[in-house]
C-alpha cells in the first residue's frame, strides 16, 4: 500500500525547469495573493533610509571645517573658506602669510592625515569584525599593528630617519600578516581560528622585538623616541607624509567598499559562505589585503592609534545596523570625523600635546563600556 | 534538475566517513536521509555542496560533473538549508534572505530591487513575509528555520539540501517546516534532507536513505525501507512501526519505541492518546479499529 503519495509534481511548472537546468525557479506561487503588501516603497534592502547616512555625511564636513577654528591660531570658517579658494581663484591677497602657513602647511595635512587614519582603522576593523565572525576583533588582529611598531623601533635604532621610520614601519607591518597569514596554510584546522590565533602568535613576537630593542636602545635618546612613536601621533605630520598614505588607504577602501556585500556573507561562517556561493579563499585574502594595507599605512605616520576600529564599527552598528552596504560608509565617516576630534582634542586640550594613541585609549575604553551597557542585545 | 552520486567515497584526512555511496534524486522528490549519529550524513552533504572533494566517485547534476564548479556555479543550483543558529550579528530576517542572492551578483554589485522583489517573493512563498523587518537573532527557532528556506529559495536552485531543519524546533514548528518541505519538492524542486526521526521519512519524502557508518544500508521507498528490522539494526534499538488512517483517508506510518514490556504499542495503549482523532492502528499485521 502506499500511505504517503506526493502528489503528482505539477506538471507545468516541472517539465518546463527540468529542460534548462539553471534557469529560473518558477515563480513560486504566493498562498497570500499579497504581493503588494511586501513593496513599501523601501529602498534595495536598506535600514538605514538616505536621510541617516546624509547626516552622517555632514559629520566630517563639520569636523574638518572645526577643526581649523580650533587651536593656538584660529581659523574661522570665512577666513578658510577665503584663502582655500584663492587656490582656485584671483583672489587679492588680503590675510596675513602666517594665516596660509597655518591653514596649509600645518593644519591642513595633520586634518587630512586624521581623517585618513580614522577611517582606515575603522573601514579595517570593520571588515575584519565580519571576517572573523567576532564584533571584539580589531584592525591589529592579525599583527599589522606590532610588526609596524617593531619596524618603526628598528628604524629609530638605526636612527634612518622619518621616511625610514614610515617605510620601515609599513613593511614590518606587512610582513607580519603575511607571516600571520602563511603560517595559517601550514596548520590543517578551521581556517578563521588559525588565523586569529597565527595572528596573536605574530603579534607576540613582534611586541617581543620591540620590547628587545627598546631594552638595548640609548636610554636619553632612542628609547623616549621610540615610546613617544609608540604612543602615536600626528603632530609630526607633513603633507609629504600625507601624499605617502593617501594612495595604500584609497588602495584598500575602493575593493573593500565594493565588496561590502560579501562581507556580510562572510560573517555567516566559512561553509555556510561557500554554500551561498561565495569563494570564501579568495575574499578572505583581498579582505586581509585591503584591511592590512590601510591598517599599515596609516599605523606608519600615526604610530600605534588604539581602540578606533574596535568602537568605531561598534557605533556605527548602532546607527545603521550590521548590514554592510551601511555600515561600511558609516564606519568611513563616522571614524574620519571621530579620529579628527579626538586628534583636535589631543593638540589642544593642554599646553603640551597629549599622544594621540592615549587618548583615544582614554576616550575609546569608557566608550565602549558605554555602548555594552546601553545598545541593544547583539548590537555591540 | 537530477542529483546523481555516483561511488562517492568522502572523508577528512585519510579517513573516509562515507563509501561508494550511490543514489538518484529527482525533481519533486524528497529524500529522507537517516543514521545514527556520525553515520556520515553531515559529511556527505559536505561532499555534495562542494565543500570538501570526492576522495573517489563523482557528484552529478543533471550528468554534468561538479568536481571542477565554483562556489558560485554550485550555488545556483544547489540550496543549502543549515540548522537555525546565531549569526554574530542581527541581521534584519530580509538581508539574510537577501544573502541568498550572492550567487547571482556580480562580484562588486550589492543585491538590486529584483532581488529584493525576488526576497520578498520567497518570504511570502512561506508566508512568512510579515517577518521581513524583524531582527533575525530575536525571532524563535521555527521562524528563523523559515527564513534559512527562505533565504535558500532567494538562490532559485533546483535541488534543496537541508540539515536536519527540525533539529531544534518545537513539535509545531516541526511540522510547519516539514509541511514546506513538502511544498517546495511538488512545485518541483528535489529535496535531500537529514533527519533523525523515521516519522519524518514516512511523513514527508518518497525516498529514505538509511546510512551506516558511511555505507547505504537501505535505498528505496520509506515502507519498503524504513522497517522495524532495519531500524533495528540501525540505531540499536527495538521499536515498532504502526499503520495509522488518517481522517482524510490517507494511511501513514508511525515509529514507536518499544519501551519495557511492550505496553506502548498494546491496542488499549494506543487508543488512549488516539481517542481525539479515530484512526485504524495495526499492529504486527493484526489490524484493529479503535473508534
């Protein structure tokens, strides 16, 4: 006897899917003839509506142009606007020259060079918290932070210079993803886990060296000047330097930007990924690739900046939501203005600089407590 | 679109879990995959997503090999319905459904207002569209097992492979999700499905596929195949299989566990839990009608 028979497949709908095997699903006939009821006129699968991430837009404009106002020599905003477009224009020469040195030579690249590094560390810190599944993960995960201050200690060790320090630094930076990185092929396991914990491995021995050479550096002269570069700063910013990270950080924003979609895939885990038909390997190293140059870049003229791209993504989620295709561009600007402010704090909250690296550790720790405590459940 | 192993032996390391595993599965079918636990069923559906390579044998869509496909080709054709979990981060129910268009985006392009149209269209395909603004992390079990269906559907493939979809839900969700299942193979997809009930074979697919430390035990028609002797053998245990009608005149076969002296299974028994609904037990071929 046959208890249990499937009706007969309806036929229509089969004969005509079964011919042309990856063609089409028919379309599935609604039980509810509510079709309309889903099209609320919501923008493609978007939370955050345009109105919010407009807003956030103005969040940078708003810091930049602050920014030249706040100081030792303020700037007003008419003042700025004047002499930024007598660039462009013939316009008579009406303010004093210290005004021009102010606004371009010494305001204008540490401006820039604040927002480049803010955005960086959070677009990377974004990206990573969904790569490694974990919203706790920061842009140093994988080392690119120790082996940076480990380039920048052997630079200053060898007293090479500032370009030395930058180039140095970049590259040790570099160098310990790829050895976090090609470490991680050699062991057979969860490929997420033995990159993070390749990573912390990495990042040890790279904090190690550090340590070493701190330890053997000329205690009056090397050793402040390492501790002070590990503390992270901008104050030594030209627009040199500024030239030098501009291009790594577009470098790693455009892909990253771009494949923002499948950054939320990627956070449903290595199979579940692939599954859904994305080739996970490959993602995976453009990911690092992009996170870590922009990480390496910007840890090269900033020196060690932490906490940024922890809490940054963190609050951007709680603007946005987790979906990337926002919460990528909220993390840009929210972090280019973020690191800007905390910087014009860092210049000219005391007579003396304050290491940018501390503050943000200072502003960034309460911070995140903060949002722990108040935003909602799996949010953070 | 037809499934087709062929001698498939898989497995991690130098072990194989799974061995000449063959077996067909047709549009409109829905096959119920059954073992005991570590019999292979996760592993072969691993081998068959792509997941991991064939040690020997083949996977055949339609008879084209799928040993040299990327991610992206498989997943047009094959769904894959995990057990409901926790993603790191609450995505809202239609971005996970939205997520089932990657294999149909360019590699740069985020899902357009045909995929959300063809999301939403899944979501209502379950009825469960209502649920479409709602975080994914705070909905129960059930719904989120829907919207995992959902999100597979987003995919359009032609075959649907779902692991164990009713592991972690109550006994009406259940039935809820199966009852989908069922849908989706008559409006012509092909379904492989792992479960650790035999009711489930019995209730919802055509075909059971009884696993064996990796080896088929039983192919065929879940009566013909799904018996007390080989469950038996399978799980160890001694249960009886018991013939219902059901009102509508359909018959329907139901496992029980033989528990201590038999009493679960005596007529009386029976007819004490079945009152509610009048159904024609039978049991070791001796039918009896309980009104």
């Amino acid at each position: 006897m046959a208890p249990l028979r499937l009706p007969a497949a309806n036929s229509s709908t089969t004969a005509g899917t079964a011919a042309s095997p990856r063609s089409r699903l028919p379309r599935l006939q609604p039980e509810v003839g509510e079709a309309a009821a889903g099209r609320q006129g919501r923008e493609a699968g978007s939370r955050a509506g345009w109105r919010t991430m407009l807003l956030l837009g103005t969040l940078p404009v708003l810091a930049f142009i602050l920014s030249f106002a706040w100081g030792r020599y303020p700037v007003s905003p008419g003042e700025l606007l004047t002499v930024l477009a007598a660039k462009l224009l013939p316009l008579p020469h009406t303010w004093p020259a210290t005004l021009e040195t102010v606004v371009f030579q010494v305001r204008l690249p540490r401006i820039i060079a604040a927002m480049l590094v803010g955005a960086s560390l959070s677009t990377a810190g974004a990206a990573y918290q969904g790569m490694f599944k974990n919203p706790l993960v920061s842009p140093d995960i994988l080392g690119a932070s120790a082996g940076a201050g480990f380039g920048a200690a052997v630079a200053i060790y060898f007293s090479l210079g500032i370009v030395g320090i930058q180039v140095s630094s970049f590259l040790f930076g570099l160098l310990a993803v790829l050895l976090a990185c090609s470490l991680s092929t050699r062991i057979r396991h969860d490929p997420v886990l033995v990159l993070v914990l390749a990573g912390i491995l990495i990042g040890t021995l790279f904090t190690s060296g550090t340590s070493l050479i701190k330890y053997l550096a000329d205690p009056y002269e090397k050793l402040p000047a390492i501790t002070f570069w590990l503390m992270g700063s901008l104050a030594a910013i030209s627009s040199k330097d500024v030239l030098g990270v501009v291009v790594p950080v577009v470098a790693g924003l455009i892909p990253l930007h771009l494949l923002r979609w499948r950054l939320n895939v990627l956070s449903l885990g290595e199979e579940e990924a692939r599954a859904l038909g994305l080739d996970t390997g490959r993602l995976r190293i453009v990911v690092i690739l992009c996170a870590t140059l922009m990480t390496a870049a910007s840890v090269s003229v900033s020196g060690m900046i932490g906490w940024v791209g922890l809490i940054v993504p963190h609050l951007a989620r709680v603007v946005v939501g987790p979906n990337y295709r926002e919460l990528l561009p909220a993390s840009i600007l929210i972090g280019s203005a973020y690191l800007l402010l905390v910087d014009d704090l860092a210049r000219g909250l005391a007579s003396a600089e304050i290491p940018l690296g501390i503050l943000t550790s200072i502003i960034g720790a309460p911070f995140f407590l903060y949002l722990l405590l108040h935003a909602r459940r799996g949010w953070v | 679109m037809s499934l087709q192993l062929q001698d498939l032996t898989c497995g991690y390391g130098s072990r194989p879990v799974i061995s000449h595993v063959s077996l067909e599965v047709h549009p409109g079918e829905v096959l119920c995959l059954l073992g005991p636990n570590g019999s292979g069923k996760t592993t072969l559906f691993k081998t068959i997503l792509g997941l991991l390579k064939p040690r020997h044998g083949r996977v055949l869509l339609d008879g084209a090999d799928t040993g040299s496909w990327s991610p992206r080709e498989l997943a047009r054709v094959l769904g894959y319905i995990p057990q409901a979990h926790t993603p790191p981060f609450p995505f809202r129910v239609l971005d996970v459904v939205l997520m089932g268009r990657t294999a149909h985006l360019a590699a740069f392009a985020s899902p357009s207002e045909e995929d959300l149209a063809i999301a939403r269209q899944t979501l209502e395909t379950l009825n469960i569209a209502h649920l479409q603004d709602r975080v994914y992390t705070e909905i129960s079990g059930g719904e989120r097992q829907l919207v995992l269906i959902a999100r597979a559907l987003a995919q359009q493939p032609r075959i649907l492979i779902m692991d164990e979809p009713t592991s972690n839900l109550d006994f009406g969700n259940q039935l809820l999700v199966l009852s989908q299942v069922r849908r989706l193979a008559q409006m012509g997809l092909a379904v492989v499905m792992a479960s650790h009930f035999p009711d489930h074979a019995f209730l919802y697919s055509s075909r059971a596929l009884l696993l064996k430390k990796g080896m088929v035990f039983a192919l065929g028609r879940p009566e013909n195949t799904v018996t007390e002797e080989s469950l038996q053998r399978l799980y160890g245990v001694e249960v009886k299989i018991i013939r219902a009608r059901l009102p509508n005149g359909e018959e329907t076969r139901v496992c029980v566990p033989v528990t201590g002296a038999g009493g679960a299974t005596r007529p009386e028994a029976a007819g004490e839990v079945g009152e509610a609904v009048p159904a024609t037990v039978e049991t070791a071929g001796a039918p009896c009608v309980i009104a």
